[in-house]
C-alpha cells in the first residue's frame, strides 16, 4: 500500500490554479453586509468564460424566465446577487478541475454529491441561524479533498478504489487503511491555499470528525448535509454509502424530526436548479 503525508499533499495543492479573483472576491464578501453588488457584478462580466456560464444557468428552463437575460446586472436583478454569486461560485469550482483528468473518480456523481450537500447546508443553516451561502460554499466544498487526490495522486487514489470494492467501506475508510491520510485532511490543505475562512477550512477538516467541538455550528451543519445528502441519494452513484453520524449528533443540532424532513424536501427541489452548473 502507497502511504501519503501532508509533505507530499502540500506541492501538489500549491500547483493547482487560483480560483479567479472575482470568486475570491465574491467568497469575501459572504459574511459582509454591506456588498457593492454592482461593483462585483461589473468584475464577473470581465470573466467572458464566467459570465457566459452563469447567463447558459440563468436563462435555463428551471428559472422559467419570460424573456432571455443578457447581462450579469440583470441576472442578479431577476433572480437576486445570492443565487448569482451561488451559480458563478459553483461553477469556477468545478471548472477548476479538469472532468478528464479524475480517474477512476467519477466526475458527474461526485459534484452531484457536493451539489446535494450545499443545498443541504444552506437549509440547515437556515434553521440553526448559521449564514446561509457561507454554509452553502462549505458543503460544496468539503469532498474537495477527493478530486485533488484522484487528479494529483491517480495511481495511488487506484488503489483507494480497489481497497474500497473489495471491502465495501466508505471512500474514508479506504482512504485511511491505503494512503494514512483522508480527503477531508486535503480539503483543508486546499482550502488553505485558497485562502478560505477559517470557520469554513474547519468545516472542510471535520465533517468526518468524531464529535464536533462547542463552537463549531457550521462544522456540525456540514456533517450533517453530507449524510442527508447521501440519504436523498442525489449522485446517481450506485455505490453510495451513507456514513454513520457521531453518537449525539441529531441532539447536538437541536431539530425536530419534522423540521429535517422540510430541510430534505426544499433541498430536493432546489437540487434540480443548483445541479444544472455541472454540465454548463
């Protein structure tokens, strides 16, 4: 078995490209209230490959516009700057890793995934008070570590594939036993070098931790949306598996039954709209 430290990790993160500036720009701006809307919808129309993308999202049949949307201005004026920022944040991401260069990771279900646990996310965090996008970009991001070890390491992340069909674990599982090290450690790498929040690094490193500290909402936020999105079963990945959560977990997030079956319904029906970035 081929055994990864974090000083193998670290060359192969730093050699990944930066994400544009008006993303970095528009994840700053997650936790401010007082945005210049018009200001960051005049960057995003500087990015033709960015603006072009999210005007194909915009003008999908799911929004069920009445006439076509030219400009970025006047997408954020139909449909509002959050679900704009949401669609151009979502597709930098996935734009920045090539579908062709994953291995044996299979493109579609994995951002299918990280799309069903974003929505799960925001409407979690909806209801524990938590910031909204915030929670949203973290859920998008936290299998991250998975697409940088199938492009950086693909012989290695092989042998993750194999250990995991012939012993019908988790991807964390066959991670730890082959490489010694897990997505979610890389994820954090990765969200360093990013330059990320803090709150939102810690969401990437722990959403497989055994507890969650006091302290941590969003943390807890993540690690529920990735479960609930394994149970909705949104990839399309036949090998789903959905993880066992910490003891004390439910009680911990303080909802009610009823209330995380109204997160999973509205989460199914805005799944449909946030997926469409995937193929775009």
């Amino acid at each position: 078995m081929t055994r990864l430290a974090l000083a193998d990790v670290l060359p192969a993160v730093n050699k990944l490209p930066s994400l544009p500036t008006v993303v970095m720009e528009l994840l700053a701006s997650l936790d401010q209230e007082d945005v210049n809307i018009d200001a960051l919808a005049a960057k995003i129309t500087q990015d033709q490959a960015l603006t072009a993308k999210t005007l194909r999202l915009a003008n999908s049949s799911f929004y069920g516009m009445a006439h076509q949307i030219t400009t970025i201005a006047e997408a954020i004026a139909v449909l509002g700057f959050r679900t704009v920022r949401g669609l151009v944040t979502t597709a930098a991401l996935i734009g920045t890793f090539s579908n062709q260069a994953s291995g044996r990771l299979s493109f579609t279900p994995f951002w299918r995934h990280s799309i069903a646990a974003a929505v799960c996310a925001r409407q979690l965090a909806v209801q524990l008070k938590l910031n909204a996008e915030q929670a949203y970009t973290a859920g998008l991001l936290h299998d991250i570590g998975r697409l940088v070890l199938a492009t950086e390491f693909p012989r290695e992340f092989e042998e993750v594939m194999t250990y995991r069909a012939q012993h019908d674990c988790t991807p964390l599982a066959a991670e730890l036993a082959v490489l010694g090290i897990d997505h979610a450690t890389v994820g954090q790498v990765l969200t360093q070098h990013w330059k990320f929040p803090l709150v939102m690094q810690q969401a990437v490193a722990s959403h497989h931790a055994p507890a969650v500290p006091e302290g941590q909402p969003l943390t807890l936020a993540i690690q529920v949306a990735d479960a609930l999105a394994h149970a909705l079963d949104l990839s399309g990945d036949e090998d789903d598996l959905v993880p066992m959560l910490p003891r004390g977990t439910w009680q911990q997030l303080g909802l009610s039954d009823a209330t995380l079956m109204t997160v999973m319904a509205n989460s199914e029906k805005q799944f449909e709209g946030a997926s469409l970035a995937i193929n775009s």
